[in-house]
C-alpha cells in the first residue's frame, strides 16, 4: 500500500483552532447583548457592563483553557 498523503506536524493546533470558534461566538454573543440593552435602556448601561465583564472573563477563560489542554496533550 502506497501513501499518498501525510499529515506532518501536530494535530493539536487543528484541534484548538476548532475549539477556539466557540468562544469566539460566545464573546460576539456577550457584546451584542450589551449593545441591545443599552440601546434599549441606556441609564442601566453601567449596571449591565459590570455583567459585559463577566460574561467576557467567563468566556474566554474557556478558550484559556483550551490553549493549555493542547500543550498538555502534545506531551
């Protein structure tokens, strides 16, 4: 059998690239709410940004986490 193709490199930084697609839609998701609220209401805009912060950390943290789960992988 012949091969015709070979993968070279780690297929952990496939792995993180699709996993870096949710958070980047969670975040999108995060600051398109803030922008609805306040536009709807924007006396409350400083209440509901301390909640844009939150949301934002929580969030990213699951892209952090995804970075330093393939490093631990690659060994």
């Amino acid at each position: 059998m012949t091969v015709l193709a070979e993968i070279g490199g780690s297929v952990n930084t496939i792995g993180y690239g699709l996993a870096a697609i949710g958070p980047g839609i969670g975040v999108a998701l995060v600051f398109a709410a803030y922008i609805q609220s306040s536009a709807r209401q924007p006396e409350s805009a400083g209440y509901n940004r301390t909640w844009l912060i939150l949301g934002f950390a929580l969030v990213e943290a699951l892209a952090l986490f995804g970075l330093v789960l393939a490093f631990a992988v690659q060994g």
